[in-house]
C-alpha cells in the first residue's frame, strides 16, 4: 500500500505538515454536489438553514475521528476491516451500492465544472467536462502521488472563493442573526433540504477515503506501525488526526455556511428559489451580485471538482479493492495495482459519459443522496462497531467521549434517513 497524505512530509513540527488526509477529506465534501445542495438550501429558504452547518460539525468530527483512528490503529482500510467482521455477502452489498452512488455524483460533479467552466469562458460545457474527466485521471493515475498529494492540498484553497463571495456581496448581517432559525416556512419541503444537506454533509465516501488514507500511514516513515503493533506511537499519531480531522471538518463546514449565505442574501432575497445545480447557482447571481462574485462561484466549483472527483474515485477503488483482498494505493503503479487503479478509471469514465448524458442532473443527485442515506446508517454501525472491539482495535478501541460522539452522529443520521423515508 501506499503512503497517506496526511503523512507525506518528513517532518511534524510545523502546523502545515501535519494536516493531511482530515483537511482533504473536509475540502472533498464541498464538492459541486454538496455546492448545488447547499445552494438551493439558501435560495429556497434564506438564512434558515445555516444552523445545519453548526449542527452536523461535531458529527463530521466524531464519525471521521473515528473512521481515522480505525485505520491508523489497525493500519487497513474500512472495507478490509469489515471482511474480517462482516458476512460477505453484506460487505459486497454495501460496496456495491457505495460504487453507484459514486459514479452518480462523480456524474454530477464534473457536469457542474464543465458548466461551470462554461460560465467563465464561453462555449460548450461538455467538452469542457471531459476535459476535466481526462485531466484528474492523468493526475490521479499518471503523477506519483507523493507530488500529486501537495497539489490536493493547494486545491482546498479554492474553497476560499465562497467565503470571499460573501464579502462581495452585501450581506445584511443583523437579518442574518435574527433568521438562523427558519421562520413560516413549508414544513415539508424544509425537511427535504435539511435531509439533504445532512445527506451531502456526512457522507459515505468520506468514511472509506480517510480510514485508507491514515491505513497507509505505517508505511510514509520507516519506524511507524500499525498501533496495534507500536502503541508507543499512539500520542502523537492521535494528537494529529485529531487536528487534522478537526481543522479539515471546521473548513468543510465554514464553507458550506458561506454558500448558504451568499445564495440567501443575493438569490433568495430576490425570489430567485430554485436552483438546479451548482452552475445554476454561479449563474444566478451574475445578474443580482455583479460578474466579480458570479466569477468566484463558478472557479469555486471547478477547484473543488478537481479536488472532489480524485476522492470519489479514489475513495470507491479503495473499497472495492479492500473488500475483495488485492492491491490497493495511490503509491502504487498502476501495473502494480491492476483493479485499484482499473476501478478509478471505470468510475471517472462513467461518470464523465453519465455528465454528457440526457439524464437529469437533480434526478442523479435525488438517488446519490438517496443511496448514500441507505447505505450510511449501516457503515456508520458497523464502524462503530469495529471501533469500539477490542478483537479488532486492541487497547485502542473508541471510547469516552469519542465513542459517545460516534453513536449520536449514528442516531442522528438515522433519524435523518428515516425522515426521508417516511
């Protein structure tokens, strides 16, 4: 296997160094999907969804705490450790149904940087998205990733477009403060949105992406080890995924708070409150916000698409290479890892044919999110589950306050998923 992002640098004493795996994995989640989802959250019902992004915070810290910890003490990934405890014929399931609702959003995703690129530039958007298709595959697959990795965390920085977007704009923030909560709205087309923020927020492939990213940590430094095997290097291995996973988390949602934001104070203050994608959302606001804060939207959605579209698939290549016990790692060449790397270029591929497609890009997002919501309340269990053994996580098993914080995300994404059932 190979090294993990947040452990590629020699040293880990600056602050820089030692955020990885947790700030790419936050930054991931802001990707044109979650841009899209935040967004008609914002222009259908102002600023009264922007208690979500402080709500599902300590959440996203606690399951992705955790899905970091599984893999630094066990040093395999989520599915490898689920084939040691699940029955197979539920691991498959799940990694099947995992792979689908990838493929659909790494669909989404780079239809919107094609339209978002579009927006900036002029002429056809599919060209444009399988270009970008092309682009994070020869990245992903042709560039070592030890020099690809640094370019990942350079990528994050375009998330900064949408906190800078609210400082274009006019933003009256006394009205800001008096509306956190939602006032008169319709009850039933508010839960949705709040169903799918929480859908895009906490999210499936997040899990698979961070736990096999710090598996590989034993092999960035010659004298560390699974913990299992080395406990003496439990302080500081925690000590990082804790700020790397707490900085990366802080981020995503910083973000997705900002979107919101912008998208109530300039489209739905001016009734502008159906927004079919992000591109959609980069559009509306050229005229209502001026081309400046319209311009920065849009880059915003192909920085984070080229950052986003390398997780997805990289996050279902891992699974699925996991779950069936052969070579997985993005330090790994390719002849080396034949399906690892046969399953990115799959999934990017149908994915970029799906964006050219006639299908519905609001359609595929609804059974993304739907997908994710069914399969995330048992991986979540089933984390904890391999977290909190001691068979499987030795003296290191979750507990305390961790352990608590883990099965209250668990509760409450399953309270979300069943209100979007019912």
């Amino acid at each position: 296997m190979n090294t993990s992002l947040a452990a590629r640098t020699p040293a880990r004493n600056g602050w820089m160094r030692r955020l990885g795996a947790g700030l790419i994995t936050g930054a991931a989640d802001d990707d044109p999907s979650g841009i899209a989802t935040y967004s008609q959250a914002g222009a259908q019902f102002g600023y009264g969804t922007l208690w979500t992004a402080l709500f599902t915070l300590p959440l996203m810290i606690g399951i992705q705490t955790v899905c970091a910890h599984v893999g630094r003490v066990t040093g395999h990934g989520l599915a490898a450790n689920m084939r040691q405890h699940f029955p197979r014929s539920v691991l498959i399931a799940l990694v099947s149904l995992l792979l689908l609702a990838n493929v659909i959003n790494l669909a989404a995703d780079i239809g919107a940087m094609g339209e978002a690129l579009r927006l900036l530039l002029g002429g056809p958007a599919v060209p444009y998205a399988l270009g970008f298709a092309v682009l994070s595959l020869l990245l992903e697959v042709v560039i070592p990733f030890p020099r690809y990795a640094p370019l990942l965390k350079l990528m994050t920085m375009s998330l900064l477009a949408y906190v800078a977007t609210a400082f274009v704009i006019d933003v009256p923030w006394n009205d800001v403060w008096r509306s956190l909560l939602p006032r008169g709205v319709a009850w039933r087309e508010y839960l949705v949105t709040v169903v799918a923020v929480f859908g895009t927020t906490i999210s499936p492939y997040l899990f698979f992406w961070q736990a096999s990213e710090e598996a590989e940590e034993e092999e960035a430094d010659a004298a560390a080890s699974p913990l299992t095997l080395a406990p003496e290097q439990a302080g500081e291995a925690f000590a990082r995924i804790r700020f790397d996973t707490d900085v990366g988390m802080v981020y995503s949602n910083v973000v997705a708070f900002f979107i919101m934001l912008t998208t109530g104070a300039v489209l739905h203050a001016h009734g502008v409150t159906d927004i079919r994608n992000a591109a959609d959302a980069a559009s509306a606001l050229q005229p209502l916000a001026g081309r400046f804060a319209a311009a920065l939207f849009a880059a915003g959605i192909v920085g984070t698409g080229l950052l986003a579209v390398p997780v997805l698939a990289g996050s279902a290549a891992y699974a699925v290479a996991e779950a069936f016990d052969v070579r997985a790692g993005l330090g790994n060449k390719p002849g080396d890892a034949r399906v690892f790397y046969l399953i990115i270029v799959a999934s990017t591929l149908l994915g970029a044919l799906l964006s050219a497609s006639r299908l519905d890009p609001i359609r595929m997002l609804f059974w993304a999110a739907v997908i994710n919501g069914v399969i995330s309340v048992p991986l979540m269990a089933g984390i904890m589950f391999i977290a909190t053994r001691e068979s499987a996580m030795g003296a290191f098993r979750v507990a305390g306050p961790l352990r608590w914080l883990g099965w209250a995300s668990t509760l409450v994404v399953a309270a979300v998923v069943l209100a979007m059932l019912l």
